[in-house]
C-alpha cells in the first residue's frame, strides 16, 4: 500500500514517519506492508498523488494550503483517504470536504493507525481508478488501466483499450496528458502519442511496441529513459 504523509512541520513529519514504519513492520511477510513518502511543502507532493491509497495531513503554514491541496486533488479525480489532522488549525470547520476526508486530531499518536491503514487496505483491494473524459461534450468514465495508449487525432484523441476496442475523445493529446501522466505508468513519447508502459511489450531505438503490434515512434535520446521506466513497470 502506497502512503503519503504531507506535513509541513518537521517535528511532526518525523514522528508520523517513525509510527507508520513500525506498522510496516508489523507488516513483514504479507503483501500489505507500507510504502511511505514524505512530503513537507504542496508543489512536491501534487507532482504525483494519485498512486497514494491513504495520505496523513497537515499543513498549516499558512491558512489555505489544505483547502489548495484538496482542490486540486479533486482535479486530478482523487478519491482514497486522506486522513486530514487539525492542529494550529480547526480543519473540521471547512465546508464542503469531499466524503473521503477522515478527521483527526494531533498530537500523532499509534492507537488510531491500524484503524486508518484499514480505509488504505479497502482502497488497495476495492477501488478502480478511472479517468474523466468527454465524448460529444458528455462526461464518460474510462477505467485507468484499461487505457493501452493514445494517439491524437484531427478532432480530438482516440484511446486504444486492452479489449480491442477504441474510444474517440474530445479532449486534445495535451489534454489527456494532463489526464494521465500524473499517472507514473504513462509517458508522453512523441508529440501525438501516449503510452501505459505496463503494456509495452519492447522499446526499440526509433518506437516503443505496444502489446498490440502498434508501434509509435519516439526519438533514440529518450531510448534509456523509456526501457528504465519498462522495467519498473515489469517489477
């Protein structure tokens, strides 16, 4: 399970580090233990928040940040826990939250953990990711890992599925990137192509081959790049 703890107090990061790297460790020999990141400012920690099954937060600096934070989550189509801590801050007092925000109060402190690694675990098991788009201007949901690559098109972008299928979208190649690179499997490799590199079967100097034959041209700069990221994605 991927965890994120987002605090801009370093005391406090700290403390939330220790406590979570015990419950990995009660974790050892199962398929649940904890893979934590940690972040103490907001621009660090949206450069990819969709892969978190579970995040820890306060950030209270400055009134505002998590009211930022959440709107753009809410942007990216975020939808696992956030267990959001008041402190200096009564978080309970904003309006409006998304249903998936838990509240909790500092100082941090064991007992609750498990009980907010459980929400991580359903999420792990339960939750499928989908991306929003548009077709004939209505609003579609597509699962994430249905989505093979994509190619631009002269109206839009068509998405190629695992099933075969394709679907033509309105939204641009620039547009599905912002949709989907926040994503760590998929990669922009030329100026009207992206790829899931979950599903590339070989990366060639000149194209990247994906599991249906298509190849889609890249450039031979970006050849070590691209078979680094296939082979984490082979992990």
């Amino acid at each position: 399970m991927h965890v994120a703890i987002c605090d801009d107090n370093v005391a406090d990061r700290k403390h939330i580090e220790r406590l979570l790297s015990r419950e990995s460790d009660k974790r050892a020999g199962t398929p649940n233990i904890l893979y934590i990141d940690s972040y103490g400012d907001k621009e660090h920690f949206l450069v990819n928040p969709l892969k978190y099954n579970i995040i820890f937060m306060d950030m209270c600096s400055r009134p505002g940040i998590v009211e930022e934070i959440i709107e753009q989550l809410g942007k990216m189509g975020y939808h696992a826990p956030l267990v959001l801590y008041s402190s200096k801050i009564d978080y309970t007092a904003i309006s409006n939250l998304p249903d998936y925000v838990v509240h909790a109060k500092k100082p941090y402190i064991p007992d609750p953990l498990p009980e907010y690694l459980k929400l991580g675990d359903a999420n792990v098991t339960g939750h499928v990711v989908t991306v929003q788009i548009h077709k004939n201007t209505i609003l579609n949901s597509i699962p994430k890992d249905s989505i093979m690559y994509a190619t631009e098109e002269e109206h839009g972008s068509r998405l190629y599925q695992l099933d075969g299928k394709y679907e033509d979208v309105d939204e641009t190649i620039s547009e599905l990137r912002g949709l989907l690179e926040p994503y760590e499997e998929f990669e922009r490799i030329n100026k009207k192509s992206i790829a899931n590199f979950k599903f590339v079967s070989a990366i060639m100097p000149f194209t990247v081959v994906m599991q249906d034959y298509r190849q889609l041209k890249t450039s031979p700069f970006r050849y070590r790049e691209y078979k680094w990221l296939k082979e984490d994605m082979d992990k």
